[in-house]
C-alpha cells in the first residue's frame, strides 16, 4: 500500500492508517490469495463497500470520514485485519467495538480499538 506521500506501507504490519478525505489508499497484492474487504458494520455510513478480488491490485478514494475497518477475507481469522481512520473522525468507533472478530483477530482487534 502506497501512504498519500508515495512511501509504501504495509498494510498488515502497520494496522493503523490515518488520512484525510479525498485520500486514495492503494493495496498491491504482493502474494497470492490475499484480498481486501470492508468489514459488515465496520465503516461509516455512506460510504461504499469495498471486497477486492484476491491477488489482485486495488485501490479506494475514501469520501467519508470515519473509522473503517477491513481485512483479508481468507485471513481474517490468522490476524489480518487493519483499520483506517479518515480526518481523524472516531464518531464510528463505537460501531467498530461491535464488530465480532474470531480467533487471533478477536485477541488483537481490542487493543487496536483501543489505540485508534
């Protein structure tokens, strides 16, 4: 994922992402089997659902400000899970703390909640 200043992130070993609205996050799918998807319940109100295809590059504009939440669907469940937090808004956060995450994402998702 390339940060708006151009400098690559990866986005599971940097779970937190703060931009602004208008900013477009990109994913670049660097191993197979990998995808993005906007977690049910875990975006603000009006704004698009993303579900990437798996191994695929993609990208989102981010129009609403807000606490989005997302992982990899096939690896949701191992951990990989991220948030982005838009315009510093926080007013989704308690939706977010609604979320059922399983496994090691259900251990590492409240402290995560916890720092956004």
């Amino acid at each position: 994922m390339l940060n708006r200043l151009g400098k690559e992130i990866n986005v599971y070993s940097k779970k937190i992402v703060n931009i602004d609205v208008g900013d477009t996050v990109f994913w670049k799918s660097v191993n197979p089997g990998h995808n993005v998807e906007f977690i049910n319940g875990g975006f603000p109100e009006g704004a698009e659902k993303l579900k990437s295809k798996y191994s695929k590059d993609t990208s989102y504009t981010f129009k609403v400000p807000g606490i989005y939440a997302y992982w990899c669907t096939p690896h949701k469940n191992m951990g990989m899970i991220g948030f982005v937090v838009v315009d510093a808004d926080k007013s989704n956060i308690e939706q977010i703390k609604k979320i059922r995450f399983n496994a090691k994402s259900k251990k590492i998702a409240p402290e995560l909640i916890d720092s956004l």
